[in-house]
C-alpha cells in the first residue's frame, strides 16, 4: 500500500531554519520515498511501512537532536504525484 504526509515542522527556539533544513536533508538520504518541499510544508510519497518508519526514526531523532518541536502531519492513502502542478 502507498501512503503520502503532508510535514510541517515547528522547532520551538528562535533558530527555526536549520532544524527544519537538517530534517529535510535526512528525508532525502531515503531513496524509497520521494520528497518535494515548498514554503509551507514537505510532502512524502512511499510504500506505507517505509514512510512510517522513516517518520518514525527521524522524527524522534530531530527530538533528540534540537528538542521541542511540533510536527502537523496530514495522511493521505495511497500515492499522489507530487510533481504535478494545478
């Protein structure tokens, strides 16, 4: 089964940026799961079982890394191009 997330994340300091860029270039070293990010939020689009895991992982990773922070997730089963333009 395919699975696409809507990310958003919220990193709770005034240096925001570089714990959103350091999850960003972590979600890239998945090469089964596609990412495109825009200026609101990044989308993610895999098998079901590797996007969880990956969120899993990383999200608990970015905890360790630069503590709080707010994660908005949206799911939507089954795969969506996250290429194409409307």
């Amino acid at each position: 089964m395919q699975l696409t997330v809507d990310i958003s994340m919220y990193p709770l300091h005034d240096n925001y940026k570089d714990p959103i860029r350091w999850l960003i270039k972590r979600l890239d070293s998945y090469p089964s799961v596609e990412r495109v990010t825009n200026s609101l939020s990044t989308q993610v689009t895999g098998d079901y079982d590797a996007v969880m895991q990956m969120l899993s992982v990383e999200m608990k990773a970015a905890y360790e890394q630069f503590g709080t922070a707010v994660f908005v997730c949206k799911f939507l089963q089954g795969e969506f191009d996250l290429r194409r333009r409307t």
